[in-house]
C-alpha cells in the first residue's frame, strides 16, 4: 500500500525543482498526478519521468498568475480524474532582491504576485473543488518569511503572508473536512540554487553552512514532507508551517 493510494492531485510549478520532486513523491506514493507549470517541456519531462517509474500523469500548462488559467487547470483535474484529493502549491518566483529603499515597485508587486496571490488563487478553486468530499493541500513557504532575511524583503513578506494565508485557510475549511499546511524549505539543492552558487561563488559557503546538519537539503526531502502532510497519517494536523531546513531556523 502506497501512502497517497487512491489520491488524485495537483502540483504546480512541478516542471523542475522541489516542485518535480513533489510531483514524482506523489506518483510514487500512488496518487494519480497533474503536472502543472508554464515550461511544456519541463512539465512533459516530469510527465515522462513518472510514467517511467509507472506512475500515472496528466500534463496541463497554467499560469498561477492568471485566473482563468487555474481555474481551467483544476477543471482539468476533475475531468482527467473524476475528483480532488491533494494538492501541493509549489509555483513562486522571487524577482529580484536588494535594499528596500531602491527596490522597484513594480519587481516588489511582482515578487507578491507570484508567490502569495498565486498561491491563493490555486487555493480558491482547489478548495471549491474538495467542498463535497474533503482533502489535503500543502502550500511551500520558505525559511525566510519565518525571521525576515536582509536584501530578500519582497519575497519574505510575500512568504510570510502564505503562512497566514494557510493558518488562515485551515481555520475556515477545517470543519469542512479539508486540511491545509504549508512546508518551509531551508537551503535546497535545485537547478535555481546551483546557478546562484555560479554566479555568486562567495555566497555558496555560508548557505551550505546555513544548517545545523551542515548541509544542504535535497529536493526529495521537501518531497517527502509534503506527501506525509497530504496523507491521512497527516489526519489530525492542519495549520501547521512545517520547516525542513535541516535545524537552519534554530542556528
């Protein structure tokens, strides 16, 4: 018996990443998955890794930022899989960064936009479609809207506000048999953060130090969390911010 069996779900942003790990996790634990992201040939490419394997997956483009294109994506769910039972928010994009007093308007609405109102528009009509039956649905914050993180401000404060966005949510549809969590990523391992140690040599050292475990995390591991948190051994916990950041928020 596989942890998620049965289960039909929702990953975005799960064309690369923590979100293909999330996506791959969920296939492996024996839900049935849509892929959703707005690069085809990384969504196809994790379409492809999970039948591989011999899981089952639907691709579908969506840009989390435009409403219509959730709402057909989860329109899509229903018609490929008859029904919703999990979903993991995993689309977000952090433009640029710097001290505040410069920092551009339009990239700071940007960084909100795509990391908090995305979140809660998937959110709004993934919630419509578990109203009837219940479900589960975890959204990725990051370590840094737990304490704040200099030169990082739009995309902190836009994380933050998914933690209380979940909190929120949790509180509202608990009743209604649905629970809702987010994970918190400390400093993983993805193509995003491999690039930024190229760019940024001087940086990688003390990131890779940024754990009490003295390393950093893998994609899997975020993965692994998020499929505990969508199953029902999961049943009694709702509301929670669950950091995987390897002990980074207590150093």
């Amino acid at each position: 018996m596989g942890l998620l069996d049965n289960k039909f779900g929702i990953v975005t942003g799960s064309g690369q990443g923590i979100g293909r790990a999330i996506a791959l996790a969920y296939a492996e634990a024996g839900a049935q998955v849509l892929v959703c992201d707005v690069n085809d040939d990384m969504g196809a490419e994790t379409v492809r890794l999970i039948t591989a394997g011999g899981g089952e997956a639907v691709y579908v483009h969506c840009d989390v930022s435009d409403e219509d294109s959730v709402r057909a994506m989860v329109d899509t769910a229903l018609q490929a899989f008859g029904r919703l039972d999990i979903a993991c928010n995993s689309a977000a994009l952090s433009r640029g960064s710097g001290p505040i007093h410069t920092f551009d308007r339009g990239i700071f609405d940007q960084t909100l936009q795509m990391c908090l109102t995305s979140t809660w528009l998937c959110m709004k009509y993934e919630i419509a479609a578990m109203l009837e039956h219940g479900g589960a649905i975890v959204n990725i914050s990051s370590n840094a809207s737990l304490r704040g993180q200099a030169f990082n401000t739009a995309y902190a404060s836009a994380k933050a506000g998914v933690n209380i966005l979940t909190k929120s949510s949790a509180a509202e549809y608990g009743a209604r048999g649905i629970r809702i969590n987010a994970v918190s990523p400390g400093v993983i391992r993805t193509p995003g953060l491999e690039k930024y140690f190229e760019e940024q040599p001087d940086k990688a050292d003390g990131l890779k130090k940024a754990a009490v475990l003295n390393r950093l995390g893998e994609p899997h591991e975020i993965a692994d969390a998020v499929c505990f948190l969508s199953s029902e051994r999961a049943s009694f916990i709702t509301g929670q911010i669950l950091s995987v950041d390897g002990g980074g928020a207590v150093r």
